[in-house]
C-alpha cells in the first residue's frame, strides 16, 4: 500500500512551520503511543507513521528533499540519506540549538521551560523522532572539498503518564530504558507542579553518536483524578454539603493532596460559594496554590404535604431574592 502524504499524516499544510511541525508531532505522539493504546495495532500503526513522517519533516535537508523528490528522496534508514536522493544531505544539516535547564532532575537529566516530568513504569521503545545533531562543514588539508565532522546520535521522544498527584507534588520514578542493547533502569526526579504536555530532557540517553548520545525527551501524560481538577496551581474539590448542613453551619472533613482536614461550613452558605484552603494547591519552585472547596447543597427530593407547608411558612417568613442581582 502506497505511503501517505507525511504532511497529511501530521495534519499539516506543506508550508508550516517547524513549531507547527513539533506540535503536531508531540499531540499526535501523545494520542497513539502503545503506553496509551494497550494492544492496539492500529494505533501502534500510526504511531510509526507519526514518527516516520517526523523524522523527515523535522529535519531541514530531509524536508528539501522530500519535497522536491517525495517518498523517493527520503527512502533511506532514519538518519542517512535516501536512495536516489542528495548524498550530500549531511553536509547541509544546521546543527539546532539547544535551549537552557531551568531545573536539574538528577545526573544528566534536564528539565525544559519548567513545567515538564515523566511518568509510569513501561519500557522505552528505541523509536527515532528526528535527531537534533548535525554536522558543520569543513575542508580537509590540501583539498577543496568539505568533509563532515562528528555529530550527536538522534534524540528520542516518549510519552509517559503521571498521576495527578505526582504531577501536582513531584515524584522519583523509576524508568527503563533501552540502550547500546541492553535494559538500564533509571531514576528520573519530577518536580512538583509539572502539567499536561510538558517535557522533560534526559541528556546522553537517545541514540549513540560519533560525537556522542543524543538526548530522551520525555512528554508528560496527567491522569485525571476521581475528584480534584486542577485551575492553574489551584487544586478545586466539590464538597457535597446538606440543605440543612448550609443553613445552619457544620464542620465536615475534606480530602486534600496532604490527607484530610476539618473545614467550617458558615451558616447560610450559597451554593458554589467557595471556601478556600491557603497553601493546599500545587507546589512550583517557590510557589504554591490553595484548594478550592466549592459548596454543592443537597435537598430533600420527597416532602409530604406538612413538609411543603413548613418550608411555606419560612418562604413566607425568610424571602430570599435569589435572583435580584441579575441583569436578566
């Protein structure tokens, strides 16, 4: 069966941008990975197609050639040039900057623009995304013609999940990789307040190189939670409090990422009011959220006919102009 169009796989137009490009790639990484799609075939299909038509298009010369050659001009193994293509590609690869560690995470390990972590226990597949190393040319003694130096082995990419709890207060998570063909286990430190889609950089684990290893770049996965949601470094939690519980106060208890606490329910609480917890959110550097306790109140489905004639009498005796401060 015929390739598809590596544009159309990454959903691209052929005029986007090598930001668009990784974006793409990262959303469709995330979406197909075999960590997520658990014998899938199809999404392991996929998969490899995402990361095929990344490693080309990821690529400037890889890129040139494929558009000016299509599938015929990239048809070599990822990283060399294609048969019947430019021999010369190496040649031309800018060598791609590398951006500063705000966070070290251990030996080697960097964490990109803060917000990133990595996550559960599976292997690390040896898949290439496109590598970021690239020759510069020079001229060999006595001769005009350019000769290639040594680069970096190509980087990795993989998709792994966290808890929100992990994500929220950081975590050491043990991870295998494949390397120089064998298994090596080892620990990668999250730091708190890491968020869906950010990265985390294990420098020297990609691929071996003359010039040395590439890097494994690691995507963050947050697993929703049974019942905190997270507003910025905010943690929000429903509490479902009673009718009665509202209008005339209560202290209850409520889970928070640090185990439960008694909270005061004021009497006469609003529904949605929202009872806030300092210093009970999510932890970044020198930064911390509180939780948000947002107050759901429950009433009584079945009343008999006494029932509706007490509550009438205190409709009659407590009005409450529920609606007074709306535009509407």
């Amino acid at each position: 069966m015929a390739k598809r169009d590596f544009y159309e796989v990454l959903g691209l137009s052929r005029g986007a941008a090598a930001d668009e490009i990784r974006k793409a790639h990262r959303k469709l990484v995330r979406q197909y990975h075999p960590d997520v799609n658990k014998n899938n075939a199809a999404a392991t299909e996929k998969f490899k197609e995402v990361q095929e038509a990344y490693d080309v298009l990821s690529d400037a010369a890889k890129r040139q050639n494929y558009d000016q050659f299509g599938h015929a001009g990239v048809g070599g193994q990822p990283g060399g040039h294609a048969g019947g293509g430019d021999p010369f590609e190496a040649f031309r690869r800018a060598q791609a900057g590398r951006g500063g560690a705000a966070w070290q995470a251990g030996p080697n390990v960097s964490v990109e623009d803060f917000d990133v972590g990595g996550g559960n226990y599976g292997d690390i597949f040896e898949q290439l995304f496109g590598g970021r190393g690239g020759p510069t040319a020079g001229r060999a003694a006595g001769r005009g013609r350019a000769r290639p130096e040594a680069r970096r082995g190509q980087d990795l990419e993989h998709a792994l999940t966290l808890t929100f709890e992990q994500a929220a207060r950081g975590a050491a998570i043990p991870l295998q990789i494949h390397q120089n063909g064998r298994v090596e286990t080892i620990e990668v430190k999250i730091p708190p307040g890491v968020k869906e889609g950010s990265r985390v950089r294990l420098k020297g684990r990609g691929h071996p190189g003359p010039a040395g290893n590439g890097d494994l770049f690691i995507i963050t996965n947050v697993a929703s939670h049974r019942y905190f949601r997270r507003d910025g470094l905010d943690v929000v939690l429903d509490v479902p409090v009673s009718l009665y519980e509202a209008l005339l106060g209560a202290k209850i208890e409520v889970p928070t990422l640090g185990g439960k606490v008694t909270i005061t329910i004021p009497p006469g609480t609003s529904g949605g009011a929202k009872l806030r917890l300092p210093g009970r959110g999510v932890e970044r550097g020198e930064q911390k959220g509180d939780q948000l306790c947002v107050i759901r109140i429950k009433v009584p489905r079945q009343l008999d006919d006494s029932d509706k004639q007490l509550i009438q009498k205190l409709v009659e005796k407590y009005p409450v102009p529920a609606r007074a401060d709306v535009d509407w």
